[in-house]
C-alpha cells in the first residue's frame, strides 16, 4: 500500500453536493492510496482524496477495487517498482 499525492499546476474543479445545495471549489492538490500487487505488476486504487486548503479533505472516493496494469510513465508505473522492489526514484 501507498500514498502517491500530487500538486496540480492549474486549479481544478470540485462539485460537491449535499442534501440541500450543489458547491463548486476550486483544488491544487489530490491524493491516491494505492494497493499494489508487486508479483504481476499491477494495482488498483483504495481511496481518492481531493484536498483543500491546510489538506482538509473535501471528497473521499473509495472506488471498487479492480486490479490492473498502470499506464506507461504514470506516477503509479514509477513508483510501482521503488515500493516493490526499494530504491529511489532519483538517480
């Protein structure tokens, strides 16, 4: 299991609901927890988190656990290796 968090560049989007009303904000940072399955190289996604300011969390997503093979050059594909097999991502 890891924690890949990412900083996006240009705000991003976030609708939100309640019983009562429909919010829009705007968000710089994400984080994934991933579980990877370091024997066939493939993973699948825990939980996803939209953060916002001070890393209040203003969305938990726990998406079904569906297995599969990251896409080439993705932070899971270039951290996949380091938490399977250790090392560093930095030469």
């Amino acid at each position: 299991n890891i924690w890949i968090q990412t900083d996006h560049g240009t705000p991003q989007l976030f609708t939100g609901e309640t019983e009562t009303s429909v919010i829009t904000m705007r968000y710089t940072r994400t984080r994934l927890h991933y579980r990877l399955n370091c024997t066939d190289e493939t993973f699948t996604i825990v939980e996803r988190q939209i953060l916002g300011s001070n890393d209040a969390v203003l969305q938990r997503v726990n998406p079904p656990e569906v297995y599969r093979a990251p896409q080439r050059w993705s932070a899971v594909a270039l951290a996949l290796p380091v938490a399977c097999r250790g090392g560093s991502l930095v030469p």
